[in-house]
C-alpha cells in the first residue's frame, strides 16, 4: 500500500483550461506592453502583430513556446555539488528577497540593514537544515546604489553554499553578477550545467514587461540561468477584484515570459511564480498574510503544474512587525499551504511587515515550522 502525501487543491480542471484559454485571449486581443528594445526585436522577427509597445501575441506562438520550456530544474550549490531539484511537487523554502528594512535582533528596532546584517543573515543560513536555498534577502544602503543588485550575491556566495535567488535592479549588472556566478564553476558550459542561481523576473501589472526585466530574462535565458517569473497582480487595484480574475492575469503576465524566455533560447530554464496579493483598500496595503493572498498564490500554482512548469510562490511570510503570534499563525499557515500545494520554491521565511522587512529570528522560527511542514508531507510510514 501506498503512502497517502497530504495535498490542497483549489481549482478544477475545468477552471484550469478555462483561465489557461482566457490567459490566451488576453495576449492575443489586449496584448502586452514591452519596454525593452530586446524583447521587440524577438517578436517582431516572429511577425507578431503590434501597435506601438503593444504586442499581441498569438495563442499558436504561446502553444509552442510552452512546449520547450524544461519541466525540471535542479539547482547545485557553490562546489557544484547537486542541492534541489525543482519539479513535480518537490517542495523548498528560501528567505524572502529584497527586503529594504532589519529587524535588529539585539535591540528589537527596525532599522535600515547594513552588509554586516546580510552577512550574518547569510551565515545563519547556511545552518538551518530545511531552508535549503538563500537569497539576496536584505537590501542594504551602505553601498552605492550602483553595486546593490550585485554587492548581495557577492556577499552572499562568499558566506553561504547554497544556491540562490537573486535578481538585477540594473540591466548593466546581469554580466557583472553571471562573473561572480563563473568564479564558482568551470565555464560558462559548466555554470549552465550546473546553475547555481536563480534570477527573478518581475512583470509589471497589468499586462506590461519593463525594459530591466525582459532585459534580465533574455540574458539569463541565452546563458541558460533559470529565470523565475515573479508576478505580482493587485486584486482590486492592478487586477481584477476577484480571485480568480487575478489569477488570469497572472497566467497572461507569466506566458508572456514564457515566450520572451524561450524566443531568446529555445529550452531556456524558467520558473512560474508570483507573488501576488489583494488590496486593503481601507488601510492601503497588501496583506500578504491574508487567506485571499494565499489562495490567489495556491491558484497561480496550479495554473504552473497545468502547464508542467516548475512552480514558485511567495509565502510562509507576515504581516507583523515583529516575530510575535501573528507572524508565526501567519508565516506557518502559508508554509504549510505552500508546502500542500507542492511549491517547488517557496520565498518567504524570514519576512514582516508587508514583504518590506527581514528578521533573523522570524527566519529561524521558520525553519523550524518547515521541518514540520515536510515531516507533514512525508505521510503517515509504513
């Protein structure tokens, strides 16, 4: 007899193909907006019809994009050892990105972060058992603003084995970062065979790829550096309302990217993700621990596992301010939503107050709770 694995599901079948069809039919008759001179040119060598930036894209064009993209991943850490493999409903976690604020562990304040916050960060880790990828977690200001994007992978491959997401603020700093990637490995042969980093790609919502990040996708794509799409509609204000709206959106955004990435290098590495999230509209923030923003999240999910993509998400994360009641409720719902989704990477751990702020002692309560997650998910042994 089997073992039974715990799984959570929130659309059938039915709705799959409908929003995956609706997804379609928004980049063939609204289309998409694109920036980048790059991105252009691919289309337009394809013959796809467009006025002005406005590119729309033909559902044939999409089916056969689909159809290249690589349906697993792994990813192998700075001595090239293989770490993760991305695919199916393998589930991993790794520090939420790009917070620009410190919860000082010492003094309890909240505070700008420092390179000797994200070295420690990094350090600690590379020690937590079930965090079993970094990131460039921490934006910190006592660099120019020139290196940010690049001085955090630096510090963080200097302090930490794992691999690691991170992505550019600047179009200039893809082949500066891709050099600190092939110090680690042989040649660039070596460093495709073996990626160890993850590069985000953020879509503007609604509807519009921006001239840095359709840049950094077609340079990760034609150097084979897996991209992750990092989609991030706001129900209620740059989505639809309702969820499953958003959710459409975020499948139009996402395929998108699919044919950028893979009209700049056919079997390009590429990742459906998001993080998406509703609007408070009396407060004027994106609770990323609301029930809505998590089903929105578990929605997008299975729109990739549809598609037989591998599959990212931002969760396991809290709105509080500090690693109190709140953090943990909402930090472990999401982790444990995210890990019976089958998440293949989920970003979050770590994270308050509105994905603006990192906080080491969050990040270790979280790797505890994801010890339990995949103790969960192991099932009931025989």
């Amino acid at each position: 007899m089997g073992i039974l694995r715990p799984r959570i599901n929130v659309l059938d079948e039915e709705h799959k193909i409908k929003i995956f069809n609706e997804a379609k039919d928004i980049l063939e008759n609204l289309g998409i907006f694109l920036e980048n001179d790059d991105a252009k040119e691919l289309f337009n060598n394809e013959g796809v019809n467009h006025e002005g930036s406005r590119y729309f894209i033909p559902s044939d064009l999409v089916d056969r994009c689909l159809k290249t993209v690589p349906n697993e991943i792994k990813l192998f850490d700075r001595e090239g050892k293989e770490h993760i493999t991305l695919a199916n409903d393998n589930v991993h976690y790794d520090p939420g990105s790009a917070a620009i604020l410190y919860l000082d562990e010492n003094t309890g304040t909240t505070r700008n972060a420092f390179e000797k916050d994200f070295v420690r960060f990094s350090k600690v880790v590379e020690h937590l058992k079930y965090i079993e990828a970094q990131s460039t977690a921490i934006v910190y200001q006592d660099v120019p603003n020139y290196a940010q994007d690049w001085h955090r992978l630096y510090i963080a491959l200097t302090n930490c084995y794992k691999p690691v997401v991170t992505g550019t603020f600047r179009k200039e700093s893809f082949s500066i970062m891709k050099e600190l990637l092939l110090s680690c490995r042989l040649s660039e042969d070596d460093l495709a065979r073996k990626p160890l980093a993850i590069f985000d790609v953020c879509p503007s919502p609604p509807l519009k790829w921006s001239d840095l990040t359709s840049q950094s996708l077609i340079d990760a794509a034609k150097s084979m550096i897996p991209s992750e799409f990092v989609s991030m509609p706001l129900a209620g204000a740059s989505a639809p309302i309702s969820l499953i709206g958003s959710i459409t959106q975020h499948s139009a955004e996402c395929l998108a990217g699919v044919v950028i990435g893979q009209l700049a290098k056919t079997g390009a590495p590429l990742i459906w993700g998001g993080s998406p999230a509703i609007l408070d509209m009396k407060q004027g923030t994106t609770p990323m621990g609301a029930i809505e923003t998590m089903m929105i999240n578990l929605g997008d999910v299975e729109m990739g596992k549809f598609l037989k993509m591998p599959t990212h998400a931002y969760m396991s994360l809290s709105d509080s301010k500090v690693p109190d009641a709140q953090a943990g409720f909402e930090g472990g719902m999401g982790a444990l939503l995210a890990g019976l989704a089958g998440i293949n990477m989920i970003s979050g751990p770590g994270m308050l107050d509105f994905e603006s702020t990192q906080s080491i002692e969050k990040l270790v309560m979280d790797n505890e709770i994801v010890g339990m997650v995949k103790r969960l998910l192991r099932g009931v042994e025989d």
